[in-house]
C-alpha cells in the first residue's frame, strides 16, 4: 500500500496542493513551520479520521475558508481508491471514495491505514491517560473500522449520560426520576462492553510486537510490558474471568455504575466505562511513567507506534497482502540519539511507503534513500 498522490484545498496553510509521491522513502525537508507536517497530518486525517495535534476540526481550515478538502490516490492491491473528505468544522464531515456521492466520514475508515510517530508521541509515556486510550482507539479503527461508528456512539451516550447526572446531583433532596438514567445506564453499559473488549483484544495482539520493537530499538536494554487497565478493576472483580466476553463486561459495567451512582451524582461525572481505562506501560517490572529515563521513554514511545505498524502489517483482519500500512515519521531522528536513529532507521528502510519530514538533510538518515521533496512557503517541490 502507498499514497501516489495528495491533494489539499484550504488545509492547514494550504490554500492549494497537489504532489505526487512515491513506494518506498520520501522525505520531505525544510525549515519549521513550512507545512511538512500540515502534509502527512493530512494524509493521517484520512486514515484515522482524526489528527496526531489537534482534538477539533477548526484549526484544519485555513483562515478565512469555510471547509477544507483533502483528497488522496491510495495504490493497493494493484488498484488506484481515490478519498476525498470534506472537513466542516461545527458540521458532519463527509466522504467520497472513487468521486463518488457523500457518504459519512467513517465510511472511509480502514482503506488507507497509516502510523505515525512524531515528537508529540513522548507523551503516550509521560502523559495523561486520554492520549493513550486516543492511541488505542485510532489504532482500533484501522484494525476493524466498524468500530468507529461504535465509538462515535459511546460518545453521544456519554454526553448525554453525563448531563443526566448533572441533572440529578442539582437536583438532591428533591426526589429526581432516575428511570431515564437507567435507560442511559443500559446504553453506555452495551456500547462500553464492546469497546472495552476490543481494547483488550487489540493490545493482547499488540503486546509481543511492542516487546520486539523495544528490544530492536533500545538494543535489548529492558523487558516491556503491555496491560490494558480497565476502571473496572477498582470496582469488585474488574475484568476476571470475562475473556472476551461482552455480555460478562456488560454486565460488570451496569454493576458498578449501580453500585456508583450516588458517587456518579455527587460529581455530575460518570466514573466507569471505556473513556476511564488507561494503558499500564512498564519497562523492566517498574512503571514507565516516573521510573523511566529520557531515553528509555523514547524507545517506549517508538515501540508502541512500530509495534502498531506491525500489528497492521501481520493482521489476518486486513482484506489483502498488501495491506503494510503508511509509515511517517514526522521530525523524529532530530530528537533521538545517534544509536536509537540509527536503529530506527534499519528498522523502517524497506517499508513499503515511509514519508519522514526533517528541518535539515541531514536529519535525513542515509540508509533511508529515495524520493526527496524540499517543501517552503507551502510549496512542495520534488528534487530527487
């Protein structure tokens, strides 16, 4: 799989793009703040139907603009798939595959399945739980696109939940109707169940590729691990003995939201579900997160984001062979050191497709040869 052509009308500073790229490496390279990753988060918002650096849609649209479009030929399976996506900030998003009629944006999900791993990525070690469960639902979709119509559920559910509880904690002492709560109860409960499970499911795949990767990228410096932690667990018996199973964790979820409830009101919040979980990363049996040096967070960072291309690449879900997902690394080999570059590129030299911006050429290592492209002003101009 790769990208042979990007088209951007109104994206980001892009008041008009089209470039053509190439299998194998294409680097693109210029100074900062010249539209390299205005680039390759375009091309990302078509496989994820999200950005790696914005959590709305406003900033995408160039000032002044109404929408932005961005339209991309994906060459797969020896076929072309032209997809467009429309983004409309405050509106649904829509989609064409093959310029035909709109469809909805997760339409698209899944046909062009990409990875990316940029400066912002030391964060899914050092951060907040909400960039990890964002990494694990962005690598869900691309695994088993269905899923984003679930999780674009949950959401609704949640908000409308949540309001609800609000309702009721203004409401004490004045004996408030909760029978629609139970209503919602029963809704996030069916919903949450199936995220929580593919979750699970989905990291259980992604563990061994992480351990490789780390022990590939740090040289064998340390033991990895992997564990899905749902907010289940500080409730009775969490996810033991479920196995998969949704109708048990649908179960489980409705218990513990009843046994909540009065917490879940004082608060106005809802406490368990699938936007409470987190990922558990350890390296060497300590957690990563306050225990792990710089370095050791850099080589977690990049595990997870190669593991994940890899887990994309062996998937017996994907529809063909050719199905090695888009590979960029966005400003990286700038913040790593001179062994972990190194390795990161012998890693990634024969992808299929590998886009990787740089400020200067010589962040550019040399095994990565192929296409180059110098980008300025926001143009995009191919020199070799």
């Amino acid at each position: 799989m790769h990208v042979a052509r990007v088209s951007l009308v109104d994206f980001r500073a892009y008041e008009q793009l089209d470039v053509e790229l190439e299998p194998g490496v294409n680097a693109l390279v210029g100074p900062n703040g010249q539209g390299k990753t205005n680039l390759v988060e375009a091309i990302g918002y078509l496989a994820t139907l999200g950005s790696h650096r914005v959590s709305s849609d406003a900033p995408l649209v160039r000032a002044g603009a109404s929408r932005a479009v961005v339209r991309a030929q994906v060459a797969k399976a020896g076929r072309i798939a032209t997809l467009e996506l429309e983004i409309t900030p405050g509106k649904a998003n829509r989609a064409r595959i093959n310029r035909g009629s709109p469809v909805r944006a997760r339409e698209i999900a899944g046909i062009l399945r990409q990875v990316l791993f940029a400066p912002e990525d030391l964060a899914l070690v050092k951060g907040d739980p909400d960039g990890r469960r964002r990494f694990c639902d962005q690598l869900l979709v691309q695994r088993t696109p269905r899923l984003a119509g679930v999780l674009s559920e949950f959401d609704r559910v949640l908000k409308q939940r949540s309001a609800l509880l609000k309702s009721a904690g203004a409401a004490r002492g004045k004996a408030p109707d909760l029978r629609t709560l139970d209503v919602w109860d029963a809704k996030a409960a069916a919903v949450g169940a199936q995220i929580v499970v593919a979750r699970q499911e989905m990291v259980d795949a992604l563990r061994p590729h992480v351990a490789a990767s780390y022990e590939q990228v740090s040289a064998g410096q340390g033991v990895v691990e992997v564990v899905y932690r749902s907010s289940l667990d500080t409730v009775d018996n969490g996810l033991d003995g479920c196995e998969g199973d949704v109708s048990l964790v649908e179960a489980r979820l409705l218990a513990a939201m009843a046994t909540l409830r009065s917490k879940e009101i004082d608060r106005g919040v809802s406490l368990v579900g699938p936007h409470r979980d987190d990922l558990a990363l350890s390296i060497g049996g300590l957690p990563a997160k306050g225990y792990a040096s710089h370095g050791e967070s850099w080589s977690l960072a990049l595990a997870l984001r190669l593991g994940s291309w890899r887990l994309l690449a062996d998937d017996p879900l994907a529809a063909s062979d050719d199905a090695e997902p888009i590979l960029v690394l966005d400003d990286v080999f700038a913040e790593l050191d001179v062994s972990r570059r190194d390795r990161l590129a012998g890693l990634v030299a024969d992808a299929a497709q590998v886009l990787v911006t740089a400020a200067v050429p010589q962040d550019v290592p040399e095994v990565l040869v192929g296409a180059r492209f110098d980008v300025m002003d926001g143009e995009v101009n191919r020199v070799g």
